[in-house]
C-alpha cells in the first residue's frame, strides 16, 4: 500500500489543461468554410474573371479560356444559372470564342445570354 501512495505523490497534475472544447483558430476557420466561404469564392471568381481580361490583352487565350472557366463554375455554384454575374461570364467566354475564331462555342454563349437577359 505504500509504494501505492508514493506513485501518487510523485504524479504530477498537469495544470495545463484545455478545456475539451477549445478549439484553435485553424480549426474555427475550417469549421467556417475556409477558403470556401461564399464571400472567398465570389472573390476567387472576380479575380479569375479579371485575370481572363488580362490574358486576352497579352493574347493568351489558352489561360483567359481556363480562367473564364474557373470563374463560370464558382459563379454557377453561387448564384445559379440566371444571375448577372454568371451572364457576364458567358458573354466574356463568347467574346474570346469570337477571338479565337470559334463561331460555334461564341454562338453557344451568346445564345445562353440571350435566353437568360430575356432579348
């Protein structure tokens, strides 16, 4: 019984104890989307949009064409098919369509902005 107290005495309490809920900032961040907050994804798209302008000034239209398509899906994730910002994605795509020289993929986006602006 002795040598039973004596682990006792010598176990030390460790006073450094988190609570069971706490939680870092990290993890509060994870918990609240991340990077994948719909404020970060709308971001994420205008940047993406703007790049796609950039690159058609520099006459990389392999790179706008990627960058119209990332900011298209956000925006189709956000906002669904019907809103203006996602409008503003297809007629931009169709624009570079023209530029590349591609009539059937520029029509497909200019027949997609008029079905949804309503003209």
């Amino acid at each position: 019984f002795a040598a039973f107290k004596m682990k006792f005495k010598t176990r030390k309490i460790n006073t450094s104890l988190q609570s069971p809920d706490f939680i870092t900032g990290e993890d509060r961040s994870r918990l609240r989307g991340g990077d994948n907050t719909r404020a970060q994804l709308d971001k994420n798209a205008s940047n993406s949009l703007a790049a796609g302008f950039d690159c058609i000034m520099t006459d990389d239209y392999e790179t706008s064409q990627h960058n119209f398509e990332q900011a298209l899906r956000a925006r189709l994730t956000l906002y669904g098919g019907n809103h203006h910002k996602v409008i503003e994605v297809h007629e931009a795509m169709g624009h570079l369509a023209v530029m590349r020289g591609d009539t059937e993929k520029a029509d497909y986006h200019f027949n997609i902005v008029k079905a949804r602006k309503g003209s």
